[in-house]
C-alpha cells in the first residue's frame, strides 16, 4: 500500500499538482532539494540592512514596509556592519560556520599558497545569523508573501517539475563527466538573489568534499525564477559542473599548472567580469565550468544552449570557445576517453594551442589582501614584478583604502570574494593608490597607471588583422574601463 501511495505522489507531481503539505525535500537521482525557513530569514534581513538598496517595486520592498517598524533590532544592526558583503560568503559561512576562512591556489609564479586571517570577517557573520534567528519570531507576526510554508512548497514543486520533466539534470552532468559518484546537495536560497556584489554567476558553494549547492533565484525576477525549467537548468547546472572542474583540477593540478601562461591574457577579463584574479585555478576553473555547461545543455536541451554561451561571452570568459572545441572532441571519443579525467592531457594540449594577442593597459599591482574588519585588510602577498615593490609597502601593512574607498567596499578581498562594485570595476588593474596604516600612523603608497603591453585571448571569432596593431600603437585591453590619458 505505501508503494501505490508514493507512486500516486509522483504521478500527481508528473501532473503539476503541489507538494504534500509536510514536504521540505525531495530526491531525484543523485540530487536532494531543500527549502530552509532559517535562511530564508538570514537571507532576508540581510537584503533589508542596506534599504537604500531595497528596489521600488517587487518582494523586497513589499517586505521592507512590512517589518518597517522592526528595522531597529540589533540583527539589522549586525547585517550592516558586514559591509556590502557578497552573498557567497554568507552562505559559505551558513553551511559550515565553524570553517576557517582561507584561500588557496595557484599565484603567478606557479606557487601554490593559503592566505588566511579573516577569522574576525567570520565571526561578524556568525554573529549576524545568530542575530536574523533570534529576529524570526518577532516577523512571525508578520504576514510576509513568498516566506510562509506554502511558498516555499511552491518554489520546492516548481523545481521538481523542472528536473524531472526531461532528463535528470544531475545524471546529465554526471554521464558527461564519467564521475559516476558525484552526488548533489542543493538548497533553495530564495532571499539571496545576488545584484552588483557578485559575479553573474556567483558558486556561493562552501568548500569542502560535499557538493553542496546554493541555488539562488535570478535577481530581475526573484519570485518566478524556480518557475522557469530554463533557468534551473541554467543555473543548477553551471553549479554541478563547478563540483566536476573541482575534482578535476585536484585530481590533475598540472592542468593549472600547465597552462599558467594564459592567465595574464584571461584575468583581466575575469576581473572585469567580477571574479578574482588572484589564483590561476580558480580563473580556469570558472571558464571550464562554463564550457562544460555549454556543453552538457547542447546534448540535453539545445534549445537554451545559446543563453549559456551568450552569458559566458558577455561575461568576457575568452576561452569558452576554445574549450568548446576540445570539449568535442572528448564527446566523440568517449570510448577512448571514459571520464573527463582521462582527457586531461589533449584538454591541456587544447589550451597551449590558444592564440594569443597583446593589448595596451596597466600591469597587474601583483598583491593579495587578506579581509580582516569591515574597513582594513592586511597585505599578505606582494609578487615580485609587482608595480608596489620598492615603495614602501610591506607584508603585514595595514590597508584601509583603495584608490580613496574604504576596503569594506572589495576590490582585492581573500577571501572574501572580490566586489563587482560601479565605482571598482577598474580595479585591480588600473590601481593607482593604497591607503595604509603603519604604527599607527596613516599613509599613501601611489603607482601612476604606466601602460603597457599585456597579453589577450584572441575570441574565436576575430581575426588576426582585427586586434593587431594599429600603426604604431596597440589597441587597448577590452577590460580596461579608465579612460586612457
């Protein structure tokens, strides 16, 4: 009787019929879904500390005058003294708190290094989410649309019709990566829709062996998002082929290293684009995973492949192309090559084959800040080539400003995950001044924008004769948004 009774379920579900009151997970293949009414909260009073933020029109603001005479409890209080912080790292922060916060990868020089010391960075968020849980019971009064149970069962079902009304999305991923073990653990964060403090596309994954993955709504429209097939498959699947590259790239760290001669020519555009620049890996890894989105949606639903090459190209990933084309290579020659792993080598041979070009703008500052407080960082990496070697700037200083912002603002955060701030979209590139602070007392390190020539990926589509030299004069860097003087 209770197996009639879970077929009936599923074929109702089949049917587009709502989840089962109780309901708060379901399990399709290898992937569990989950709705959790904690983060929902955490989620929310952290978008409502900054309500010049908060848009005119939609749910936001439907909630902002809603809990308008509750803005004055100490959550709200704990929210903003975060900064405009990313929502990756909160989320990193909710699903392992007690993590230490630290960065590794592959720098410049081919060395592989851990930056650590934004403990206290954590501690502000620990204190938050504390804060937004002792915060619930007092907007439980409050009737707030798209937060009850019903809601959330409504986003739940809407996901569910999304990954079961075709091919499973995660047998997808997984048949096309030949890592047969992967599994998924995704959450449904419905108030942490990212805007401009994130990348386009932000993992907001937490570190660790457990794929465990957050999946945000669209920030345009945050309430129909999970209503739209397209859109989970988009942004689920961008996800789980970021657990595919992970395991990849540590299971063949020479592929990082291998090709560490294009990331002058790539980070640039990632920077750009709102990524960090700091770690080699991490660049590749993004534009991998792209590539391998692309790729798994052309075989399963080609009719929304275009809307994941066009987000990769107008986010400036410069080597989707090229990947694309190794990538097609391993899809027809499987039986050669029965997991990505196994291709690792022709994909790396792929990538020394990348045509390069040169282009005018400023040399990287070669430097890695460490998010200490709301308003300083700390130097903790200065490359040797760096333009602010030999002006007085050290390991260890104090950093409160950057080209005047305050550091609570991103640009060079690890790990913290860099800002895509209007104000920031030059650095680091383009960075001019640092505000330090050294025995107490204030000063500023300046490097004047020399421009010089620097290294790019030639888009598949161009040719040669139009990004080479113009006359004299080479033309400048798509990433650069200074003018040139």
């Amino acid at each position: 009787m209770k197996r009639w009774g879970a077929l009936l379920t599923v074929l109702l579900l089949g049917c587009g019929s709502p989840l089962p009151e109780a309901t708060t997970a379901f399990t399709v293949g290898k992937t569990v879904v989950r709705t959790d009414s904690t983060l929902d909260m955490v989620g929310l009073v952290f978008q409502l500390a900054d309500t010049a933020r908060v848009p005119p029109v939609g749910p936001l603001r439907r909630w902002l005058r809603a809990l308008t005479t509750e803005l004055g409890d100490s959550a709200f209080a704990l929210a903003r003294g975060l900064g405009p912080s990313p929502v990756g790292m909160v989320l990193e922060t909710y699903a392992e708190p007690d993590l230490p916060d630290s960065a590794c990868g592959l720098l410049d020089t081919g060395q592989r290094r851990c930056f650590t010391g934004n403990e206290p960075g954590k501690r502000a968020v620990r204190a938050f989410m504390g804060g937004a849980r002792a915060f619930a019971p007092r907007a439980a009064p409050v009737i707030l649309e798209g937060l009850n149970a019903a809601a959330r069962r409504r986003d739940l079902a809407d996901v569910y019709v999304a990954l079961t009304r075709s091919r499973a999305l995660d047998s997808a991923v997984i048949a096309y990566s030949g890592y047969t073990d992967l599994a998924f653990d995704v959450t449904l964060a419905r108030t942490f829709w990212t805007g401009q403090t994130s990348p386009a596309v932000d993992p907001a994954e937490p570190r660790g062996p457990a794929a465990r993955i957050f999946l945000a709504p669209d920030p345009v429209f945050p309430t129909r998002s999970y209503r739209s097939p397209n859109y989970v498959w988009l942004a689920l699947g961008h996800q789980m082929a970021h657990a595919v590259v992970r395991r990849l790239l540590a299971e063949h760290p020479e592929l990082a290293e291998r090709t560490l001669r294009l990331r002058p020519a790539v980070e640039g555009e990632m920077v750009r684009s709102g990524y960090a620049s700091l770690f080699w890996d991490e660049a590749l890894g993004e534009q991998l995973a792209r590539a391998l989105t692309v790729r798994v949606l052309a075989a399963t639903r080609p009719t929304v492949t275009w809307a994941a090459r066009s987000e990769a190209l107008n986010t400036n990933m410069a080597l989707v192309p090229w990947l694309e084309d190794a990538l097609l290579r391993y899809e027809r020659q499987r039986q050669r090559y029965p997991s990505l792993s196994s291709f690792t080598a022709d994909l790396a041979a792929a990538l020394d084959s990348v045509p390069l070009d040169t282009c005018r703008a400023a040399p990287s500052p070669g430097l890695a800040l460490v998010g200490v407080a709301r308003n300083r960082s700390v130097l903790g990496w200065m490359a040797q080539d760096s333009p602010f070697l030999g002006r007085g700037l050290v390991a260890g200083d104090t950093v409160v400003s950057v080209d005047g912002d305050s550091v609570s603002a991103g640009g060079l955060l690890v790990p913290t995950r860099q800002l895509n701030l209007r104000w920031a979209q030059h650095l680091p590139f383009e960075l001019g001044v640092l505000g330090v602070r050294r025995g107490g007392r204030p000063y500023a390190v300046s490097v004047p924008v020399n421009w010089t020539e620097r290294l790019a990926v030639r888009v598949a589509s161009q040719a040669r004769t139009a990004t080479g030299r113009v006359g004299p004069e080479l033309p400048v860097c798509r990433w650069v948004t200074r003018a040139l003087r």
